[in-house]
C-alpha cells in the first residue's frame, strides 16, 4: 500500500513537470518596448496554459484572471505587455502551469448526454463504489463516476462530442509523464466546455481511432473489453486547487426521443435514444451536413 501510494504521489508531480514540457512560452519585444507573448503546443491535443506575473513594472496585465488560455496544437498568440508612456521596457517574473482540462471550465450541469450504447438497446445503470486505480483514493476526496452493466463485446458510443485525448489497450506503455490516469482499457475525450471524458472498460481498432481524431455525439469510439461486465464514465476536469487535483461533474442522460435528460439512478433500465437535435448541439453547420444528413 505504502508503495503504490508514492508511486501515485510520484505520478501526480511527474505529470505536471511534463506538462511544461509540452508547452513552450515566449515573451519578445518589439520596436515600440511591448513585450509579445505567445506560446507552442507540441502536444497532439488542446492543453490549457496559467501563467501567473509578479512584480511587473512599466506595464499593466489587463487579461482577465485568472488568466486561462486553450492552445490549440501549435503556435498560439496570447497577449501583448505594453510599454507605460516615457518608462523603461516592461520587466517582470512569471511561471506558468499547464492542465490536460480546463481548471476553470463554465460547466452547462444540464447539458444532455447521450447513453453511450447502441440507440433502441437498453442498459442498467449501477452505483460505482470505488475507482481504485484511476488516481489512487487516498488522492481524491470526491469523486463522481456514472456506470453500465454490459457484456464484452457491446458497441460503445461517445456520450458527447470530443477530440481523442488518450487510448489506452490492456497494457500501459510508454512514458508515464504523459498518462492522463492510470487505468488500462480506456478511451478519454477531451470536451468541448474543457472537461475531459473517460470511458472504462472499452477497447477499440487503432486503424479507425487514434489521439487528436475528432468525435461526435452518437459515434461509435469502441466495444467493451473481453472479460469485462461493466462501462465506467467519469466526466471530470483539473481544479486549481492544491488540495483537490480534479473536480467531477454529475451528467445528465437523455432518455426519450425528445431530448428530455435526467440524472440516473438504479431503479430500472433506461432505453437509449440518440436524438438527431442533441447529436447535433456541438457540430458546426459543415459537420451537420457530413454527418447528420448521410445517416438520413
């Protein structure tokens, strides 16, 4: 126990120092004494960047705090530190953090997910006691996870819209300051609102999915794992907080052809609708045309 509780301690600090690997921050001055600001993503996926000033002089910070910006893969432009009238350049210290989600996301508590299986089927909903290996429970004081009865081999479908942030097979491998958690046989989607998505228990074609590849409401993303009789979702973002590294957010399922969405609980099984409207909320009028109207 000892053990693996410094091993998940180890994780969590080792995580965030390969976060600021990830990203690159740069401050240039120009002609006029500003000092530009920009940044590169060298990951395959959005990160979200903090940066934190003191003692700055000749200048004023006017971005909103506290100051949380998404990259997008790549180069990004942040902001401009201008130069006061008749003073010396802009000089300052700062550090930056570096999130996997966004630690400040604006959670819509209403937004209608969809039951991620096959629309017309049916599924059992059941309370998760414990997600032991995710994080280490001796590191999270609260926690939220939704789960299914299933049986391997059931199709597994996205519950909300997303780009591919992590596949996991039944083995780890690689460096582990780049996992997003620790559990084996998952599938974790980065949100559009800045949560992440991580599904449990799925496994999927590496040929028809893979890290940074959009998804959408309602699209197939894997099947459940050989061996395994339950999904676990966990729809959760990182927290600003020292004391708490991630904060859970409680979804809510639709569960009639109408859109109407509920928090679930274990008294019967829900039928799965994939309404067209709520598959459609975060696609742009070009995806709704690709996707939407060829399933017609």
């Amino acid at each position: 126990m000892i053990r693996r509780l410094l091993f998940l301690i180890l994780l969590v600090f080792v995580l965030k120092g390969a976060l600021a690997q990830l990203v690159t921050v740069q401050a240039d001055y120009n002609s006029l004494g500003d000092c530009i600001f920009s940044a590169t993503n060298n990951a395959k996926v959005p990160m979200y960047l903090q940066i934190n000033f003191g003692d700055l002089e000749n200048t004023t910070f006017n971005e909103p705090l506290p100051y949380i910006k998404r990259l997008t893969t790549g180069y990004n432009s942040l902001f401009t530190l201008q130069r006061d009238l008749d003073a010396d350049v802009p000089r300052f210290n700062y550090e930056i953090n570096t999130f996997r989600s966004n630690p400040t996301s604006d959670i819509d508590f209403d937004f209608p997910y969809l039951l991620p299986f096959k629309e017309g089927e049916s599924v059992q909903f059941f309370d998760v006691k414990n997600i032991d290996g995710f994080w280490g429970t001796e590191g999270l004081k609260s926690w939220y996870a939704v789960g299914f009865k299933t049986i391997s081999g059931t199709s597994v479908y996205a519950s909300r819209t997303g780009i591919v942030a992590e596949i996991v097979g039944k083995s780890r491998t690689g460096d582990s300051r780049y996992w997003y958690h620790t559990w084996k046989n998952s599938i974790t989607l980065l949100q559009p609102d800045g949560t992440l998505s991580c599904y449990h228990n799925v496994v999927c074609d590496p040929d028809k999915l893979g890290v940074g590849q959009k998804v959408f409401a309602g699209q197939k993303i894997g099947e459940v794992a050989a061996g395994s009789k339950e999904l676990i979702l966990l729809i959760y973002h990182d927290s600003l907080s020292a004391s708490k590294p991630l904060s859970f957010v409680i979804p809510q399922f639709v569960v009639s052809s109408d859109g109407k969405s509920v928090i679930l609980n274990s008294n019967a099984p829900y039928t799965i609708f994939h309404p067209k409207r709520i598959k459609g909320l975060e696609m742009t009028k070009r995806e709704k045309r690709k996707y939407l109207e060829k399933s017609e």
